[in-house]
C-alpha cells in the first residue's frame, strides 16, 4: 500500500487527509477509541484556516462552535495590554479560531473518511518499525485483537513527542529546554465574566484563561518540575493564585477539589536533527514539540502535513520506492520555520516566562496598546496569524 501514518492528531489527520484526496491509499492509526481528550492545543490559526478553506473544509469547520480572537491580551496587575491585532491580514480570516481539537480532528477525519483510499483505525497503538533491505517498510500496531503488521512504500511517525517510531528509527531530539510546566483544569464561567481568552501575568504567577462559554479552561504556569512541591502544599497551593490572578473567580475555586481535578503538561521544546529514514518520517511533534508560547503547535503541524503531501502525493501514486531525496525536501522545508518558531518561542521563555515566574519580570512599563507600533504590529500580526513560509494545498483531487 501507500502510506501508513502512527498518530491521529494534527499532523497525522491531516497528513491522510490530503493523500487519500489526491489518491494514495492511506492508513491512518490512533491508540485511543476517540479523540476526546481534554487540555489540548486548540488554536486554529489563519494559515490553518486558509489550508481548510483550499480543502473545501472551512465552511463545515466554521459551523463547529467556536470563539473569535481578533486580538491578543496580555491582562496585568495594572490592566490589559493589547499585544497584538490580526485584523488586517490578507485573506478573509484576520482572527483565531478556538475549538476543541476533538471537534477539529473529527472534522478532518471524516471528511478523509470520504476517500476510497482512506482507512482509520482506532484503539490501534503503533509501537515497532519493519525493516527490509536497509529500509522501512511498515509498522507492527496491537490493539484488542492482538498484534499485526502494515506494510507500506512510506511509514511516517506522527505519534507525537512521546513518539515510539521515531524511538525505534533511532532518532533523538536534541532537548531546547523550557522553564515551565502547565497546570490545567476548569471552572465554571458566568455570564457577568469577562467573554475573551487572555493571558494573566503578575509577578510570581501566571495563568491563561480560555472562554469555553460555559466553563473557562485555565492553564496555570509553574516553574519546571515543579508539580511535586505545588502538590505539597495541598490543594490550596492551586486555589489560592487563581483566586489572587483572578478575584471574579474566588468563589469557584472550591469546585477544584484536588489535585485529581487537574492535568499536567510537561512542556517540552525540541527538535529532530533528521527527519527521516529510507522509507520513513516524522512530522508535528514527532519531529520538533513546540512550546505553548503563541499557541502554534497545531498550526504547525498542519502545515508539515500539507508539505509533505505536496512533496510526497506523486511518488506515492506512482507505486516505486520513495526516494531519500523527497523525505530530505520536506525536512528542507519546514526546517527553517520550525528553527525561527522555536527561537521566538524561547526569547519570550527566557525573557518574559521565565523571569515573570521568578518575580524578576515587571510589565508595568509596557505600551497598553503595542498595536499602536506599525512596524511591531505589521510583523507580530503575521508571525502570529500565517507563521513562516504558510503552506498551500497543490496536490489536485483526484
């Protein structure tokens, strides 16, 4: 067959979603029974947008429910300060969209769902690599029934940054560091709250709030490992910041029980050096784990999936091997974004994050309104909305 892809997420969803619609015969695995998991990255940005709107995608999408951000705020102890608008970008889409990444990857796999060549299975956890003439050749996966083999011209590792292919090829990240982790969990939302998602920051704390309508899902940032020591403090060691970052919300903060009622990120920044093997490739967070900073993490992986189907599309319907050459492009071209993605990430880690959780950051010295730099506003607005080199969908429908 063509193409066996480990990994229904973003890039993974994506990814067989473009090759089934431009013809290739494509098996796409997830280990879960269903993409209902909770406190994942679910800002669909306008380079996403534009990507469902060339796959005919972004009229059902947008009837999915979903909140607008024009803008982006950063809310401090002295009042917001509005860090950048996306009002203004070409295109029809100047704002990010939030929705429930199940709600996305649904959406994407049932419209691949639409393909003959397309084939999804679920509760199916890749964990080995075949290996024939020095070369990749497909995959072993278990689930209820036992273990089984795929063979396939192309076996790509969209398993993300835990991933067990990418393990097994022999590929090892080269560890970025973050210097933080992130608490989530959610409370309930009332309609005298505030109706936006922002990023609260105070000396010593911080905390992003995303409206859910009903409920806010709130991401409360701690210094690196530092779970055990909040824990220790019993559970108000959580209810006590989000009652001083957020007072309109003190008299929820009961409804945290404990710490069972919340779920940990361990932030991870790094990177592949290589990409690939003969037969075989990692994209999304397989490839490079983005830190949360800008929300990004879905965008790019959308995007890796999108060049890598350009790049691949042909080679894999024509039935010959895939040639090193075409898995060397697709590392040659979203390399660079992921770099220059991954350094922004890492001067706000080192210069606001980090230092605004150990009370060496002071905002107060900020512009309220850093919209009202052109140049500032014209670059951020763009980094934010298409990132670096936005892909487009090239491969036809067939």
């Amino acid at each position: 067959m063509g193409c066996v892809i480990a990994g229904g997420g973003p890039a993974g969803a994506t990814l067989a979603l473009v090759l089934a619609r431009a013809g290739v015969e494509v098996t796409l695995l997830e280990k879960h029974g269903d993409f209902l998991r909770d406190f994942r990255g679910d800002t669909i940005h306008p380079s996403t947008l534009r990507v469902l709107d060339e796959l005919g995608l972004a009229g059902e999408f947008l009837k999915l429910p979903h909140r607008k951000a024009h803008q982006l705020k950063l809310v401090t102890d002295d009042g917001d300060i509005t860090v950048a608008s996306l009002r203004g970008l070409p295109g029809k889409y100047g704002y990010i969209a939030f929705v429930p990444q199940w709600d996305f990857l649904k959406l994407i796999t049932t419209a691949a769902g639409r393909y003959p060549g397309f084939r999804l299975l679920m509760n199916a956890e890749a964990y080995d690599l075949i290996r024939e003439g020095g070369a990749v050749r497909g995959l072993r996966y278990r689930d209820a029934t036992g273990e089984h083999e795929i063979r396939a011209d192309l076996t790509v590792a969209a398993d993300g940054r835990h991933s067990a292919l990418r393990d097994r090829a022999g590929l090892v990240p080269r560890d970025l560091r973050a210097p933080m982790d992130v608490v989530w969990f959610r409370l309930p939302r009332h309609d005298t709250d505030r109706d936006d998602t922002f990023l609260r920051i105070s000396s010593g704390d911080m905390m992003v709030a995303i409206n859910r309508e009903s409920y806010w899902q709130l991401a409360y940032l701690i210094p690196k490992g530092g779970y055990q020591g909040l824990t220790q403090g019993g559970i108000d060691a959580l209810r006590g910041p989000v009652a001083r970052l957020l007072p309109w919300l003190a008299d929820r903060t009961g409804q945290i029980r404990s710490f069972d009622d919340v779920s940990v990120l361990t932030v991870a920044l790094n990177r592949l050096r290589r990409w690939y093997r003969p037969g075989f490739l990692c994209v999304g967070d397989a490839a490079h784990a983005m830190s949360p900073v800008f929300g990004v993490g879905i965008n790019l992986a959308v995007q890796d999936a999108v060049a890598a189907a350009n790049l691949l599309a042909g080679p894999l319907r024509s039935g010959a091997p895939i040639p090193v050459s075409a898995l060397e492009r697709v590392q040659r071209r979203r390399m660079p974004p992921t770099v220059i993605t991954q350094t922004a990430q890492r001067v706000v880690q080192n210069r606001v994050i980090g230092p605004a959780l150990t009370r060496r950051f002071d905002p107060s010295g900020l512009p309220r309104d850093l919209t009202r730099i052109p140049v500032l506003n014209r670059l951020t607005r763009r980094f934010i909305g298409f990132g670096v080199r936005p892909e487009h969908v090239r491969v036809k429908e067939l």
